[in-house]
C-alpha cells in the first residue's frame, strides 16, 4: 500500500494524521515523502519556528494552526504541554476551539475525514509529546504515519563541520541537558566517546562543568552550535573549561537570547583543527550576508534561488511593477498578426515581453504552436529560458554582449530571395528601443515597435527595510538594470556607504556611479547568475584576505562603530 492511501478504517469519520519530522531548521532537509504529506494536508499543526520550513509545501488554503507552550513553560522550545493556537484567517474554517490541547486539537482536526499533518522540530522519535499523541490516536481510532527527520542532534553537528565518528569508531551519546539525570552525567563522564549535548546557549558552561565533574578532562574539545543549519548559524570552539570565557569574550553571553537552544559536541572529534577543515556550510562565500534583490518579484526568485546557494540571506525588494500598456489595441494587432502571417521574426528582449506576448496567447486561447513559421530572437539567457518555458526554443540569441547592440551584431540582413517577409515584430517596454528599430532598418527589415507593457516604480518598502538599506543593515545590493539604481534609490534612499554594490554590466555601473554609489563588483557578462557569481567570489577573496591577514571573517554590515568608508563618485 502506498503510504499516501488512507488505510481502509480511516474513513471520513476517522480522518488521518501524518507526524512529522522537519529536521532542524533548513528547508532543504526536508524528505521527498515529508512535501508529499504536506502537499495532501487538509490541516497543518506546527510550532512558530516549524512553519516557516513547512507552510511552503502546503497547498493553498490549508488550514494552519501552531502550539504555543504552556503557562508553565520557560524560555527552552518545547517545555510546557504544547496548546493549539489558530494563527490565519483559513483556520477558522476548521471549526476547532482557538485553544485546546495539543493532543486533543490533533484528534478533533482530523475529523469529518481530513488529513492532518503534524509538524515538529527534527525528528518525531525525539519530540517530547509526539508519542503522547500518537497514543492519543490509537485510542481516538484514528489512523496516523511517521515521516522521520533530520534531527538535530545529528544535523547541527553535520552542518557544523563536526564529525562524531571515525575510522576509529567511537561510543555516541546523546544527552538533553534539561532532564539528564545525575546517573547519566555519571555515564557519560566516565566514557571516552562524543557526547552531543541538547541545551541552551546560557546553560552550556553548567553542561560542561557537570561533564568535568563526571570526569572528563577540562580541556577535552567542545563546540557549540547555536540557530544550526540555518544561515544563521555560529559555532564556538572551546573546551570544556574554557566555553564560559569563550562565550564571554565573543560578547554572546550574557544576553537576553541565552534561553536559544544550541547543539554542543564534546570530544576529540570536534577539535578546532578539525572543524577548520571540515566548516563547510559556515565557510560559503556570502554565508549569513544579507543580500538586497531589488527587483521585480517574479523575476527575483531564481536570483534568491542562487543567493541562498551560496549561502545568502536574499532580502526581495521590488523596485519596478509591470502594467499593461494604457492602449491596448496595438498589442492586439500585432498579436493577431503573428497568426496571420505579418511577421518573418519577433524579438524578445526582456522576460516581461515574453510575459506580455505568452498573456495575450492565452487571452484568445492560442498556444506555442502559433509561432510555427516565425523566427525568434531573444536577448539574455532568462529572456531565452522563458521562452522555452513556453515551449518556443529561440533561433536566435547573441553570441557576444546580450544587449541590442549584441543582437544587431547577430541578425542577418532581410534577403528578399529567402526571407518572404520583411517585417519583424518588436514587443517591448514603454521605454524607447531606437538603437535596436534603427539597426534592423538599416538591414532592412521593417519593423512593428509595440508597447508590451509599461514598467512604472513600486511602492516604497517597509520602514525597516528603508532604515537597513540607508544604515547599513545590508552586506550588499545587487543591481541588474539601471533603472533598478534609480527606483530603489528613488522609493528607499541611497544604500550606505559598507554595503557592497554589485552591478550586471557598465551601464548599470555609471548609472550606480551617477547616483554616488561606488561600485565594488560587476558581472563579467550581462547575466543575473554571472552577477551573483561575480558576488560570491568577491565574498571568497575578502574572506581568504581576512584570513591570511589574521583577522576574523566578518561582514560587510559588520563595521565597527564610526568606521564609514568614503564613496567616490
């Protein structure tokens, strides 16, 4: 049976309940089974910190609801018995009280035959009322599935260059500093192998003193991990009489966050040596910068996409809003005509004018097959993959620069013997393309120059988006286009003068120039990939910089106080 049917008793009385596991914090550890459970989920239940990696694989309109602890929890996630608090608008529809009990919401959401999924944080074998719940539908009658995992204890050290074993093989023991008991501090103290520690950030000296007191050495290695496997995350290396200091020394302790949980590894495994080499996750070239993608929001993502790859935090801010043109009759003419026979090309030069073109399709039900006949010409590699994501594969696209003159460079001059018609249809912005009309003149084609669309300025961004981007709150923008220099300077201000500013070609350079901006890296061809490239490896030579002169790796927001750098113009 597949593990998305229903068992036979679990009919629309009985409902399902799927638990499970959303590893510890990054979205990418999530299991092929675990999207697929939450893709079907008629309701979600899930911890505040859970949702954020889960509610993007639910299906619109899923009924979402979190616990929240108990009156009688403290500041460590996961103490108190869990209650059920609905947070969105759609819940309401579920018909559950606003706040019950964990086990007892799961078991009342599941009737009337739908699917619940209950999410937890890492892996449901280790949550503390997973079990208590399972329990609770087994005598409800309702059936229920386990998706494992990541847990924390085994993914925070993963991510944090932490082996636990070798070629040597070593004991693993796994201990939850809040309900350890004196035995197990015994146990574990006496025992040579790796201990990973669960605790929180100011509960970690007593961890360690309690290890010392068992009986292991004060200067055995530890590390400690605290937001793991996000790009949050930050390790310590210590050991077990020095964590205290270390923490103080780094200004992390004392600190109103000391109730955040860490992931602690204690042994010969964990020695900063080591860790050294094996830091992959922390060592990626823009890891925990946070990255300004002003942009239009539909053509941000793959860019975000490709940040995060390298360890970046994208931050989308849409500079330009797409709208139809205010007359639309020409679009519609032109349209028609590429069904009729009127055009020998059309040129994209913009994801948007593929958008504007596809859109109109639509409209009269036409598909890609109505552009059997006509050549296409595209400028850009997100314009090309746009295209073919239509289903139109480009005839042509520049060899060289992707601009219009790189275009123009390419195109073949109209040729009456094989070039039955003359006439190549321009769909564009609302911003003038003379360059590009005025060179397929002069090769002498005619040309139907269309307003497509109109690109006006956005809204401006929140306030404390405004206030990071002009203090410095950002490690750097990314600039694709030059009227993306403009608008954001025109809707947020000018980005301060430690933010690094990435253009995608000399165009977008002066005009950030212009602007009084100094520009730090510039893609080598004009791609939105080759851009954020060219920013990972300026995030590589000033991290092996930092390094080889023996400072720490910071950021650039990371400045010291007064420290402002002074632009040129």
């Amino acid at each position: 049976m597949s593990p998305t049917t229903l068992p036979a008793a679990a009919g629309p009385e009985h409902g399902h309940v799927t638990f499970l596991g959303a590893g510890p914090g990054d979205p990418g550890l999530l299991t092929l089974r675990a999207v697929e459970a939450l893709a079907s989920a008629d309701v979600l239940v899930a911890e505040h910190e859970v949702l954020d990696v889960v509610r993007a694989h639910a299906r619109p309109g899923v009924a979402v609801v979190h616990p929240d602890p108990g009156p009688s929890s403290d500041s460590f996630p996961g103490t108190g018995t869990p209650q059920l608090t609905v947070v969105d608008g759609a819940s309401t529809t579920v018909g559950l009280p606003a706040v019950r009990d964990a086990a007892h919401l799961v078991m009342e959401a599941a009737r009337g035959g739908r699917r619940v999924v209950r999410a937890v944080s890492g892996d449901p074998g280790l949550d503390t009322y997973a079990a208590e719940e399972m329990l609770a539908c087994v005598a409800a009658g309702v059936p229920f599935e386990v998706v494992p995992g990541v847990a924390a204890a085994v993914g925070v050290p993963a991510y944090a260059g932490v082996p636990l074993r070798d070629a040597q093989g070593a004991d693993v023991r796994f201990v939850d500093a809040r309900t350890a008991s004196d035995r197990c501090w015994t146990e574990v103290g006496a025992s040579d192998g790796t201990v990973v520690v669960s605790t929180s950030l100011d509960s970690v000296a007593a961890a360690a003193g309690e290890l010392v007191a068992a009986g292991r050495k004060p200067d055995t290695p530890l590390t400690v991990t605290v937001a793991g496997t996000t790009t949050r995350q930050r390790t310590w290396s210590a050991t077990l009489g020095t964590i205290a200091q270390t923490l103080k020394q780094a200004k992390v302790l004392p600190s109103p966050d000391g109730g955040r949980p860490v992931i602690a590894v204690v042994g010969e495994r964990s020695a900063a040596a080591q860790r050294d080499q094996l830091s992959w996750f922390e060592s990626k070239p823009l890891f925990g910068w946070k990255v300004l993608v002003p942009r239009t929001k539909e053509q941000a993502a793959s860019l975000s996409d490709q940040l995060r790859s390298y360890g970046a935090v994208p931050h989308e801010v849409p500079t330009i809003a797409v709208e139809p043109p205010r007359t639309p009759q020409q679009m519609e003419r032109a349209v028609k005509g590429l069904v009729t026979g009127r055009y020998e090309w059309i040129a994209f030069t913009s994801v948007n004018a593929v958008k504007a073109v596809r859109e109109k399709f639509e409209e009269y039900g036409l598909d890609a097959r109505a552009f059997a006949g006509i050549k296409v010409a595209a400028v850009g590699e997100q314009t090309a993959n746009a295209l073919i994501a239509f289903g139109v594969k480009p005839d042509l696209v520049p060899s060289g620069e992707q601009s219009a003159a790189g275009l123009l460079e390419d195109w073949p001059p109209y040729d009456p013997v094989f070039d039955p018609i003359d006439r190549v249809f321009l769909p564009r912005a609302d911003i003038a393309t003379e360059t590009l009309v005025a060179g397929l003149i002069e090769l002498g084609w005619e040309v139907d120059d269309v307003t497509a669309y109109r690109t006006v300025r956005a809204s401006p961004p929140p306030a404390d988006t405004r206030e990071a981007i002009k203090g410095g709150g950002f490690d750097a923008v990314l600039f694709t286009s030059s009227s993306t220099v403009r608008n954001l300077v025109g809707i947020a201000g000018k980005p301060h003068n430690v933010t690094v500013i990435a253009c995608i070609g000399p165009a977008t350079a002066k005009t950030a120039e212009e602007h009084g901006l100094r520009v730090d890296v510039m893609a080598p061809e004009p791609s939105v990939h080759k851009l954020a490239e060219a920013l990972a490896n300026f995030g590589l030579r000033r991290r092996a910089a930092a390094q080889e002169a023996g400072d720490p790796v910071t950021r650039p927001s990371e400045r010291r106080p007064g420290a402002r750098r002074r632009r040129t113009t």
